[in-house]
C-alpha cells in the first residue's frame, strides 16, 4: 500500500466544467486505489485497451471514474483504455486518465492526468494535475498563459527531457545527451511537457521511436504553445483530433521553435 493521500487537483474558477470534473474524479479514484491496493496489484495488467496496449489495474481504476464524469458532463470521451465514447455532443474530451502508469503504480510521485477539450476536431482547452502534489497547468488555445517556456534557442548547454532510449534510438538519444547540459528520463510525457511549458527545463522529446498517442500530446499542443513554446512531431506529421488509436508520434516539445529544430536535426542526425 502507498500511505500517501492524493490532494484534490488545485484548479483554477475558469476551467471548463468537464475538463474540472474529470480531473477530479481521476485524482479521487487514484486515491482511493492507492488505499486500497498494493502496488503489485495496481501494477497488473488485468485488460488490453483500446490503443493496443495492456491496461494495468491503476489505469482500469482511473478511466472508469473519468469515463463516469464525462458521461455525467455530457460530453464525448476519448481515452486510451476505452477508445472513443459518444455521447451525442460536439465536444470530445481527449484524456489520459493517467500519464505515467508505472510510476502511479509503484509510488513514484511523478504521474498525472491531462486532457484537452475538442471542439468538433478543434483543441480548444487543456488542463494537466499533478497526481502527488496537486498542481496543474490550464491553457486555453490562442490565450497566454501566466507560465512561460525558457525561450532557450540553442540545444547546447540546455536542460532536456527524454523518453527512455528504446531500441533503434540509442544513437540519437546519445547524440541529444551528449549536446545537452542535463538529460533527465522522468517516464510521464504529458508532466515533462508541462515542464517545459513553465520553463523548468528547455525541451522534451521521444528521439525517433514513435511511442505517443493523441492523449500523451493533445494537451501540449494546446498548453505548450500558449506558454510561448513548440509542440511539434520529429517528421512533420500533423498532430490532428482522430479516434483511431493505431496513430503514433514523437512529440518535440520545445522553449523556442529554434530550440525544436536543432533537437530534430540531432535525432535524425
């Protein structure tokens, strides 16, 4: 068991009311299945989802209370568990009920939620919680956000976060290592990305093995930008609202669209 409570998510008045919800309800879930269960079981692979990928018991747990608060909201889910739920509205809540599950699982203290609200194909809104702490990060698309990236140019020196290097990606995962000042490999996409929106660190990136879905990026695309930043794909592909969940990126999440394009020239070398 993890002794820990979960503090429910610190949101801001102006949140859309779906979006708040979900959150909420994917922080009470959390909680109450980190009291109740061990970490062995939170960490079981107990389904295969919807993306293809097997479902651990902590995801089962938390997509079932956000598919019921979306559900309650009235408004369309689309989660990597469940797939797509129509609710018969034109607003589609592209979430991922937790976004470094192996960490919520075992009691790492760095796991979230994070979604975006679609309007019709449109990323409008997204708000991402910090799971342990809490603290998150609205954005609306178009909007600036109180946070801003570090606007850091230049991947020399800078502070970079990676995914784990995976096979095929080793060299360029080196060649991005050995420019930068610090690398750190945190295992939650949607809270690194958050990272660089609020300038802690100058950039994220998956170095060429295509591991995100829509719901790792969704929230980025909107939060990144507003924060003064980049969120763009390693070659070039639109990240575009679809419901098929065979679709895979690798996210560039950048301070500066200078910044984005030397760390994709590095990875492709």
């Amino acid at each position: 068991m993890n002794p820990w409570p979960v503090p429910a998510p610190d949101l801001p008045a102006d949140v859309h009311p779906a979006l708040a919800a979900t959150a909420r309800a994917a922080a009470g879930a959390y909680g109450e299945a980190r009291g109740r269960f061990t970490r062995a079981q939170l960490r079981e692979e107990v389904a295969d989802g919807a993306d293809g990928t097997p479902t651990m018991r902590v995801d089962e747990i938390v997509e079932a209370a956000v598919a019921e608060a979306a559900r309650a909201a009235g408004v369309n889910l689309l989660s990597e568990e469940a797939g797509f739920l129509d609710h018969g509205s034109a607003a589609t809540l592209v979430v991922d009920p937790v976004d470094g599950s192996a960490n919520a699982a075992t009691g790492v203290p760095l796991s979230c939620f994070a979604g975006a609200l679609v309007l019709d194909d449109r990323p409008v809104e997204a708000l991402t919680t910090w799971f342990d702490t809490g603290r998150s990060w609205h954005a609306r698309a178009g909007e600036p956000t109180p946070f801003r990236t570090t606007g850091r140019t230049a991947l020399k020196g800078a502070n970079v976060c990676l995914l784990r290097p995976k096979r095929g990606t080793e060299e360029a995962w080196l060649r991005v290592a050995n420019q930068a000042d610090r690398v750190r490999v945190l295992c939650t996409t949607c809270l690194e990305a958050m990272l660089v929106a609020e300038g802690a660190v100058d950039a994220f990136a998956d170095p060429g093995s295509d591991t995100h879905r829509l719901m790792d990026l969704i929230a980025a695309l909107v939060t990144v930008p507003a924060a003064g930043g980049v969120l763009l794909d390693l070659h070039g592909r639109p990240l575009t609202f679809d419901p098929d969940l065979t679709r895979r990126w690798s996210g560039i999440a950048a301070a500066s669209p200078e910044l984005a394009d030397e760390l994709i020239a590095t990875i492709l070398g």
